[in-house]
C-alpha cells in the first residue's frame, strides 16, 4: 500500500518536474522527489543509499544548483517542447515548422521502441529480491557472513566501500576532486565587490535567521563529525559526513554574505590546499600499506595491533580522507558558482 | 499501528503534493515542500521503528538540518537572485 | 573562555549522538569537539559573554513550559478554523514595537509568536520593530495584549 | 508495559491527526500568509507528537535522546524556515488575503 502511494507520487513528481517551465519551481519538485526518494530507500532498508540521498540528494544539490541558476536564467525559454506542457497548456498548442507533426510521431515511435526493447531487457533479470539471484548467491553471502571477520567492521556497507571496493572509491573521490579542480580552472576569477548597502539593510531585516543559523552551525558541524566517525557502526561515512560540513559552512554563506565567509572561515587559501589533502590521505594511507608489506589498500598489514584494529584504523583514515575532500570540493564548488562579479 | 500511522502521513504528503505543483506562487510551492519535508523525517522515524532498526534516526537528523538549508537557500535566491 | 564552554557543549552533544564508549570514539569525540569549538567558538555565544549566555538559557528554561502550553491551545484554535466548514479567519496584519534589543531575545519572541495563537512574525529587526500577521481579530488583539512580550524580556534580562 | 504501549499509540493517533489537518489546511487556506499557519505550527506539534510518541514506546535509552534531539532541533528550525518563507513574501510586496476577496 506505501509502496504504491510512494511509487504514484514520484511519477506525479517526475511529470509535473518536466512540465513546469520556471526551472526555480522544478528545483522545488526535484528536492521533493528526492525526499520520497529516501523514504524509497529506507523502505528497501538500504539506509547508507538513504543517507547518501537525504544529504546530498535533497540538501546539497538544491543549493548548487541553485548557485547554478543564480549565474544564468531562469525561466526556460524558446518553443514549447514536450507534449506535457501542451496538454497541460492547450491554448499553447501551436505547431511550428520544427514540430511538424512527422517528426513528432517520429520521435514518439523510436521512445516507444526503446521503451519496448528495455522492458524486453528486464525479462532475463531475476526476480526483484529472488534469494537464488546470481549476485545473491556467491559475493552477497561472503560480505553478510566474513566481512567483518575480515575487515573488524561492523557495517558491511562500509566495509564493501572501503575494503572491497576500496580502488573504486578512491576513483570516486578523486572523481569529485577533479570536478573541483576543474570548476576552479574554468569559472574563478579574481575580482569581486560588495555591495555593502544591501548588506547592511540585510543585516536588519534577517536578525532572526542569522540568529538561529549562528546557534545551529556548530552542532550541524559536529554532527558531520559524528557521521563520518561512526561510518564503521552505522550508516553514513566519509561522503555523507563530508557533505554535511559543507552544508553547515553553505549555510554559514547564505545567512551572512560570502565576504563574511570568507574573513572568518578560512576557506580561500585554505580551501585549494583540503581539496587535494582529503586524496592525498587517502592515497598516502595506501602507500603506507605498501611499505608495510602488503598490497596497496591492504590495511591489515599496517603495524597498529592487532589485524582487525589496523584494518578498522585505516578504514577509519580514509573515512576521513574522503570527507575532507567532499567537505573541501563542495565549499569551493559553492563559492565558485554563487559568486557574482559586478 | 505504526504502518497505519505511516499510510495516512503519506497520504497527508500526496494531498500537499497538490500544493507544490499547483503552486500559485513560488512560496507556496516552498512551504509545502517544506511541509512535505517535514512529514518525511516522520516516515523515516517511524519506518526505522517498523524494522527496529534505529540507525535510520540519523537520516532523519540529517533532514531536520537539510531541509532547513535548502528552504533558506531557495527563499534568498528569490528574494535577492544570489546567493553570496 | 568561549572556545572551552563550546567544546563541553560539543562534548556533551557528542555523548548524547554517540552513545558508544569505545576508546577510539571518546578520543575522535575530543578531538572534533575541540575543533569545532576552534572554527566557530564565536557562534554559538555570539558577542555575549558567557554569564549572561548560561543565566539566559536559564530563565529560558523557564519560560518553555508556559510556550507549551500556548503551543497545544494554538493547535486546537488552529484544527478547529481548518476544519470548520465556513473556515472562520479574517487575516490581518499588525504591527508593533518591543523593548527588545539583543538578537536572542527578538529570535526566541519572533519564533515563539510563529509558534503560538493564530499569529504568524513575518519582520522582526533589530530595533525591536515586528509586523504580524493574524489570522483572526482575537489573537491581534491577545497579543498587542503584550503578555508574551513581558515574558520575553524577563528572559532576556 | 502495556499502559506506556497505549499512552505511545495515543501520541502518535493525535500527531498522525494533526498532521493530515495541516495538510488539508494548507490545501483548503486562501493565501501563502494563512497557508503559512497550518503548515508553521500543526506540523511543528503534530511531528513533535509523533516523536514523543515513539519515545515513550522506546524507553529510555540513547534511540529515546535521539529522537529527543530531534523534536528540539525541529521546534528551532521549523519556525524559523516559516518566518524566512513569510518574510520573503512580503519582502517581494505579496498581499494578505482580506475577509471578501476570492477564495481559490
């Protein structure tokens, strides 16, 4: 019964995203639909997914692209395309040149027959949750029943991103390393003023926000803290924790001015150096794992204690590692994008 | 009965739902999104109780914080068209 | 004297999140407490000292039940205009100045008059200067009453 | 045991009830400023319910101060966002809805 009254809402949230024609409004929708997305998630008990949604799926990327929108405009413009709006909208149904009916129907027909060809796909897969699945069987059964012999770990999910699959989540953060690297190369740019008038009527009028933001910052922070800690006991880990530093240091940004941000928090000359000292951790705990006798990534092999405790310790580091690059490449993404030169 | 609690709140978020994208203005569509918001740090609450697993309560932490973020957010960017 | 006050808070914040004792853990738990308290010790006392911060969390302390309370009766006035089928409201807006200076004192009363009786703060700056919006006449009229406002300053001291 | 079993399911009945009244409120209201008072003040209370609810059924234990966090954090942040969004309104010269004008 929720699952159907989950499932009906994201549809009516995915058309009405695609027919709304003010992108601030479709910005509003998708962070809905993101929200029903993690109680989805947490539904199909999948809590990390879930964490991973609820911090950057409706938090961060609404704010971002936001900054995006701030930079461009923000009505759609030019000929209405989609049927939606027109169904929605008759009176705008009005066929121009490019929208001769034939290529209409000609780009319904190849919808539809891709559609047909991926439904056709799906009839192969197992079953949704079919216990004699292939990946059900041999690699779900060892990571349920020996990661944690293996690795000292409770979470499983963490010690799948870690240990397993520790080289692609390497790949993941220098991945999102880059991303900031290259934002900086393509947008940054030197000058700025303030508009200091503004912000001092600002200053008047939002006491309130200011105020309660000012009081929340610090636990938000420390609670980002907490959520990469415990990413061995329970959900969330380096990349949720990390985004929600960010937000707290965003949130800090949009109550008070980025010249404020700026002055106190650290973040210009600061920030380039933790974007690439997150990986750095990250990569140099592998090397550490190289000298002390094992293969890159090896934790076990690092001399503190016993097996377990070294494995836990290096998982632990690179928890860390990831986070300050996330928290670090969010900041600078952020500062970046909302930044206006006048 | 904490299924039928879970049932009627995402009730109560598909007739919000009718807001958002109704709208008419641009604050109403935040304010019951901001609504809706609120009824999902509910839902997770009350389906990490159902699966009494309890760590689902730090996804529903996060949303109290999030939400708050994204609301502040979008209401500056309409206001003011920035964000710095 | 700020940064130590902060990083008990933290600590005593992170206890309370944690509720594991692990060696590692209680070391992270210093360790992140003592480095949020270094990057935004000036937040969360702001430009108050810490007598006046803890003396006002005190009184403040004192005043939540009250807010409680006003907090139930604004629900019930509040199902019973939703559910009525004429829906009785006859919005007004209002406006009105408080002795209130310091950012805590205009904050708890511009979040307290949201939370209570058909009243809604929509601008509180920063000389004590409020436009409300009401949803009927008897709450504008309860409120310019100015019971909450008194409240509010005893808190503030 | 089976008495802080029903005091539980009473909170969460009156929280759940509260809930699906600012719901409707928010559909049935003239204006984003009378819309604003269900969405600020029922949900606040009906979620705070729904919390309390849950933590009378759990007992006390750390899940208990968990959810304690989280009514605290929702009854600061909650009426705060309310009076950004109705701040902004009016900051952009929204007018209230007045007894006689159309209801839609």
């Amino acid at each position: 019964m929720i699952d159907l009254m989950l499932l009906l809402f994201l549809v009516v949230c995915a058309i009405a995203a695609v027919s709304m024609k003010d992108l601030l409004s479709t910005t509003i929708i998708l962070g809905v639909y993101s929200l029903i997305m993690t109680v989805v998630w947490t539904r199909l008990n999948a809590v990390d997914v879930a964490f991973t949604e609820a911090s950057v799926g409706a938090g961060i990327t609404t704010v971002l692209i936001i900054a995006a929108l701030s930079r461009t405009k923000r009505e759609e413009e030019g000929q209405e395309y989609g049927m939606w709006s027109k169904l929605l909208n008759p009176q705008d149904l009005k066929l121009t040149d490019k929208q001769s009916p034939l290529l209409w129907l000609t780009s319904l027909f190849i919808v539809l027959i891709t559609g047909a060809v991926l439904i056709y796909g799906t009839i192969d897969m197992p079953d949704f949750g079919d216990p004699d699945a292939p990946a059900n069987i041999h690699l779900a059964k060892r990571f349920i029943e020996e990661s944690y012999e293996e690795t000292g770990v409770p979470n499983f999910v963490t010690a799948i991103l870690a240990s397993y699959r520790g080289y692609d989540t390497l790949g993941e953060t220098t991945v999102i390393f880059t991303a900031g690297i290259s934002l900086i190369l393509l947008l940054r740019r030197k000058s700025y003023i303030c508009d200091t008038t503004i912000k001092e009527k600002e200053m008047k009028e939002h006491i309130v926000i200011r105020t309660i933001s000012r009081i929340l910052i610090p636990f938000v922070q420390l609670y980002a803290l907490y959520v990469i800690a415990h990413g061995e006991l329970s959900p969330g880990g380096g990349f949720q924790g990390g985004v929600i530093f960010g937000s707290s240091i965003i949130l800090y940004v949009i109550a008070f001015g980025l010249e404020e941000g700026r002055k106190v928090r650290i973040f210009r000359e600061m920030g380039d150096l933790l974007n690439s000292t997150g990986v750095l951790i990250y990569a140099g705990i592998g090397v550490l794992c190289l000298l002390a006798g094992g293969a890159y990534l090896e934790y076990d092999k690092l001399p503190l204690g016993s097996e377990k405790m070294a494995s836990s310790l290096g998982i632990y580091g690179i928890e860390i590692g990831v986070g300050i690059t996330v928290a670090a490449v969010m900041i600078t993404i952020f500062f970046i994008t909302a930044r206006h030169e006048r | 009965m904490f299924d039928a609690v879970a049932t009627i709140i995402v009730f109560a978020a598909i007739l919000v739902l009718y807001r958002v994208i109704k709208g008419p203005t641009i604050y109403d569509r935040v304010l019951a999104a901001n609504a809706i918001g609120t009824k999902t740090v509910v839902l997770i609450a009350l389906i990490g109780f159902i699966y009494e697993r309890p760590h689902f309560l730090d996804i529903a932490l996060v949303y109290a914080l999030i939400n708050f973020i994204a609301t502040i957010a979008i209401l500056k960017y309409q206001e003011m068209g920035r964000l710095d | 004297m700020n940064f130590v006050f902060t990083s008990i808070i933290m600590f005593v914040f992170w206890i309370l999140l944690s509720g594991e004792f692990h060696f590692l853990l209680m070391l992270s738990g210093i360790v992140f407490s003592l480095f949020v308290a270094y990057i935004s010790h000036d937040l969360l006392i702001g430009s108050d000292n810490i007598r006046l911060f803890s003396t006002r969390m005190l009184r403040f302390c004192r005043y939540v039940p009250w807010l409680v309370w006003q907090i139930l009766l604004a629900n019930l006035d509040l199902v019973y205009r939703t559910l009525h089928p004429k829906m009785p409201i006859d919005p007004q807006v209002i406006r009105f100045d408080t002795a209130l200076r310091s950012d805590i004192g205009i904050t708890v009363l511009a979040n307290s008059i949201t939370l209570t009786p058909g009243t809604v703060t929509i601008v509180a700056n920063q000389d004590g200067e409020f436009i409300v919006h009401a949803i009927a006449r008897k709450p504008a009229k309860d409120l310019l009453a100015g019971e909450m406002q008194a409240k509010v300053k005893r808190v503030e001291g | 045991m089976v008495v802080t079993t029903i005091i539980s399911y009473l909170f969460l009945a009156v929280g759940c009830f509260l809930i699906v009244v600012a719901s409707i409120g928010i559909i049935r209201f003239p204006d984003v400023y009378s819309r604003i008072h269900p969405a600020g003040k029922s949900d606040t209370l009906g979620q705070a319910m729904i919390f309390i609810g849950l933590m009378i059924y759990e007992g006390l234990s750390f899940v208990s101060i968990k959810l304690l966090i989280i009514v605290i954090f929702i009854f600061i942040t909650n009426p705060t966002a309310t009076h950004a969004l109705v701040n902004a309104a009016h900051a952009a010269g929204l007018k209230p809805w007045e007894k006689g004008d159309d209801r839609n």
